[in-house]
C-alpha cells in the first residue's frame, strides 16, 4: 500500500526539480548574455544651405470692389436683365423699374416750363412797352419797375421749371439700373412684380457686384514682422504702394506650389493694440476668374537670403509647445534640442535656431520606442539630401 503511494509523489518531485532546473539555465544564460544592444540608428549633420527666407502668414481673397445695388426711385420692379452669377460689364443693363408714372412727370414738367417760358416773353414785352412809354411819361417809372419785377419773378419761375424737368428727366433715367462697375454679379434678391422702394435711405437691395480682377489678399502680421520690414524700407508705406511692391506669392488650400504673384500695394497706419498685428494687403491678377473672394490662402513674402541648417521634416518631434529634434551627444546617449523652425526649402526644413553644425542628428531609427533622450544608441552613417523644389 505505501509502494502504490509513492509513485505519484516521486513523479511530482521529479517535475518540479526539472522545471527549476529549466529555470536556472534561463537565468543564468540571461545573466551571462548582459544587457540588450544598444538600438541602431542613423545619425547626419545638418545640410548646411545658403537658402531664401520667406515670412508665411494666412489669409483670405477679397474682392477688389464691391458695390450694392439699389435703385434710385420707388416703383413696381418690370423687368430683369441678367442672369444669376453672370459677368457683367460696367453700364450693363440689371433692372427695369416701371417708368410710366416717371414720363408722365417728365411731360407734366415739360408743360410747366413751357409755361414758364410764355410768362417770361409776356414779361419781357411789358417791360419793353413800359420803357417807350417813360419817354412821353404816358406811366410812371414805379409802373416800369414793377414789370421789371415782374420780369424777373418769370425767369425765376422758368429757372425752377427747367429744374424741376431736369430732375424728372434724371428719375426716368434711373428707372434703368445699371451696373456700376464690371465683375460677377450675384443672384437677385428681388423678383420681378415686387414693389421696391427707392431713394437715399431704405432702398431695397436688389443684388450685388464684385470685381474680381485684380482681386486682394488681406492678412496679419506681427509687430516682429511690421518692424523687420520697417527697417529692410526706408518707407514701407511708400515702397508698397509703388508699382513694383513688394513681391509677394500664395497658394491656395489644395496647391503645393508657389505659383501665383503679386505685390503689396497696402499697409495699415496702425497695429491693433489687441492682437498686436498689422494689416496688409496684396494684389494679384486673376484674369481667369478663379480666385473668389472668401478664399483662404497661405501667403508667402521674401524676407532676403541667409545660410541656415536644413534638417527632414520628418525627424521633428513635438514636445508640448515645442519642437525637438533628437541628436547623439557624447557616450552615444539621445540629446534633444528644442529648435525654432523655418519654412520648407527644397523638400527640408529650415532650422532657424537650436542646432549647431557639428551636431549629429537622428535621421533613420527613431521610430523604435528604445530611441528615446538619455538611452545608449549605435549611431551609423545617414545623408540628408536635397529632394525638392522651393
């Protein structure tokens, strides 16, 4: 009975030495194995480049002008000449406004001028009369005034009528609106059959017109920006509002390519004490039409030509607020250094400050999670190349 009890008891001891046995072997191949090695990673210099600045901002396409069109007079809107979203010509027919009611006041102040000018040659004639008379006394000199009163009072009467015909000739005219400059017109926002009102103030809005060539491009710029500019012009006002400007170039959200340029033609008399920015403005030709107020827009100024480090963009790392870049410092440890960056310059980007010429930094490798700043790295041979164009 204690034979058949011991097999058990002997297989279990047997396993378990041969599970501490397995386990002592591991750890005292890891023990001899040592630490893991150090990850590999590609190490570069920065390129050095003598490069072109240019100081970025956003903004947006506003038309070059824009007016909204009203009529003049009151009346039942007759006619519509255009169609929605059309280009129009400066003079271009929009609206017809019934002029009926309006050639009946032209014809009724016709009438009255040609009854001003009767009174004024009945006049004329009595005065006449009255001064032969004054030879042989036949009236008195007050009687020869008072038709020379009455003279004048006519030609004051006929001045009024001209007036009057001249400013019913101008209504009748004005029920043709027209357009007041050339660009694209917007949708009617009156349809016809509709009263509208007229005049100097509370004239329905019929619709609107914006010229889009040359079209402008509003943004902000920082007082740093305003001051560097400042002092590169002697005038900044005056050199921008030159012919020639100063160049400037924008692409659009969908564009990689600075294809599109114009000239500042404008700069604000003052920055705004909130935001601490000053406007500007350029203009570009958009014969095509393309460009469409509302648009945003990245533009980009030149900001003269300096020799900077180019590193790939995609070795930048982001660390909060700031970027990093990681370099292999002494004992082959990761050394970040915060930069300031620069614009992309033929497929790089231009590190402003944060990097020195000798520094080495990590091209190739970082994506394993063991490259971090303080570990053990073996640093090999990269290149950082030019792939682009500016």
């Amino acid at each position: 009975m204690s034979h058949r009890r011991s097999g058990p008891i002997s297989l279990t001891y047997s396993a378990a030495c041969l599970l501490a046995s397995v386990a002592f072997g591991l750890g005292e191949a890891r023990a001899q194995g040592g630490p893991p090695p150090a990850p590999p990673v590609q190490v570069s210099a920065p390129l050095a480049q003598r490069v072109t600045n240019w100081d970025e901002f956003t903004g947006r396409f506003e038309a070059s002008e824009q007016v909204e069109v009203r009529a003049r007079v009151s009346g039942f809107l007759d006619s519509i000449h255009f169609k929605d979203g059309d280009l129009v010509k400066k003079g271009d027919l929009l609206f017809t406004i019934d002029p009926r009611p309006y050639r009946l006041s032209v014809d009724a102040a016709r009438a009255e001028v040609a009854r001003a000018k009767a009174q004024v040659e009945l006049a004329q004639n009595e005065v006449e009369r009255a001064e032969g008379l004054t030879q042989n006394r036949t009236i008195t000199a007050r009687d020869v005034d008072q038709r020379r009163a009455n003279l004048n009072s006519a030609i004051g009467s006929q001045q009024v009528a001209e007036a009057n015909l001249k400013t019913a000739e101008l209504n009748l005219e004005w029920t043709e609106v027209r357009a007041p400059l050339a660009g694209r017109i917007s949708n009617r926002r009156v349809d016809a059959g509709n009263l509208i009102a007229g005049g100097q103030s509370g004239a329905t809005l019929l619709t609107t017109i914006v010229a889009v060539d040359p079209i402008y491009f509003t943004f902000d710029a920082s007082e740093a920006d305003y001051l560097r500019w400042q002092r590169r012009a002697n005038d900044l006002r005056t050199t921008a509002s030159r012919e020639s400007g100063i160049v400037a170039e924008v692409r659009l959200s969908d564009e990689q390519e600075w294809k599109r340029r114009g000239r500042i033609d404008f700069v604000d008399n003052t920055l705004n004490a909130r935001s601490g920015t000053i406007r500007g403005r350029v203009v570009f030709p958009n014969a095509d039409q393309f460009l469409t107020p509302g648009t945003f827009g990245r533009l980009r100024v030149f900001a003269g030509e300096a020799d900077a480090l180019l590193v790939p963009d995609s070795v930048i790392v982001s660390d909060q607020a700031s970027k990093i870049v990681l370099t292999v410092g002494p004992e082959n440890k990761i050394v970040p250094k915060p930069v300031v960056l620069g614009q992309i310059t033929r497929g790089l980007r231009v590190i402003r400050t944060g990097l020195a010429p000798e520094d080495k930094v990590v091209i190739g490798g970082f994506a394993n999670p063991m490259v971090r700043p303080g570990a053990m790295v073996t640093p090999q041979p990269g290149e950082i190349k030019l792939n682009g164009s500016n």
